[in-house]
C-alpha cells in the first residue's frame, strides 16, 4: 500500500472515531472504499450484515464523484418511522441522478439500478444551501 493511501485511511479511520453519525470524504478515487469501511463499522455496531450497505454507499460516493461537486458526506442512521438502517450521501452538485434502462453494452450507468434493486425505498432531496441528498433505506 502506498504511502499516501495509508495516510488517507488512517485519516478516514480518525475521523470514524470522531463521528459515528457522518463522515466527510474529498472527492478523491479513494472516497468509495473509505464510505464502504464507514458502512461496515456502523452496520456492525447495530449487529447487522453490511453487504448490501457497503454496495449501496459505494455506488452513491461513485455517483457522487463522477455527477457531484465538493465534498462528500456520508451519513448512515436509522430512518425515524421504520428503523431500518439509512444511508445518505450528500455533495453539492446540482444534477439530479436519474435512474435509467440498463444498458447491458455499457461499461457504466448501472449504480442507480443496483440501489434500487437492494434498497426498500430510495430518493432524492434537495439540500437548504444547494446540492442535493441521495437516500437509500436498506432492510435489516
């Protein structure tokens, strides 16, 4: 492992420490693996499988790098009504991410799908200062 990606890691496992609600990634190609080891240690604080949480966050941090702007939080918590984990991924992008047909021949454009297909629900809303929350509530 470089020395670099260390030093990212071991950041993203401090600021774990510090937060358990959020965490703040830079939009950088390390953002996903670091929201998947978020998801995994909150997923394991409640005693749930964080399989399906870890696919979802990384699709979310995905869209967010490739569609979004600035930073990206990720937040994970129960939903208020159903209690079933909540993961959020915030950045301050504009564009709205639109689910689409799959397309089978292309290389991309498959990570709303795949939420969709593991979530209960799913959405979007706009944030009070501009951007937009991407939500997917998972199944305990």
């Amino acid at each position: 492992m470089l020395l670099h990606e260390l030093l990212i890691l071991t950041k993203a496992v401090t600021m774990l420490s510090e937060t358990r609600d959020a965490l703040v990634l830079d939009p950088t190609p390390h953002a996903p693996e670091i929201a998947r080891q978020f998801v995994s240690n909150r997923f394991a604080q409640w005693g749930l499988d964080d399989s399906d949480g870890q696919l979802v966050v990384s699709e979310l941090v995905t869209n967010a790098l490739l569609h979004g702007t600035g930073a990206i939080v990720v937040r994970v918590l129960q939903d208020e009504h159903s209690r079933l984990p909540k993961v959020e991924v915030t950045d301050r992008g504009a564009e709205r991410p639109v689910l689409r047909p799959p397309n089978y021949a292309a290389d991309s454009g498959r990570g709303l799908s795949i939420v969709a297909a593991l979530a209960s629900a799913w959405g979007v809303r706009p944030l009070p200062d501009g951007g937009k929350a991407v939500w997917a509530l998972l199944s305990a």
